[in-house]
C-alpha cells in the first residue's frame, strides 16, 4: 500500500463561477476530467457565469 499524499500534491482547478481554486477528491478520481465547478451550488449557479463571460 502507498503513501498517502499531501494535500499540496493534489491537482487543483479553477472554479468558473466563484473564481476559487479547488482540490481533487477521492469521490472524483475517476471523473477529474469531467469536474468543472468546486459544488453543487457552483453548478446551479453556471448560467451566471456564462452570462459574465459575454
């Protein structure tokens, strides 16, 4: 079994609506890909951030 790793090892991605990084989870390791928003309330709330980015 491997080490765990630290937390400043982890990929992280920006969030288009809050404009905040985020950090990958285990519950994403096999959909990182596909993860665009930090939350659920991010992802409810996209259509603001594509209204900003007119």
């Amino acid at each position: 079994m491997g080490r765990a790793r630290s937390k400043s090892d982890l990929p992280t991605k920006i969030c288009p609506v809050c404009q905040r990084p985020f950090t990958w989870r285990k519950k994403w390791e096999g959909c990182w890909d596909e993860v665009k928003y930090c939350s659920e309330r991010c992802r409810r709330r996209r259509s603001q951030a594509q209204s900003l980015d007119l």
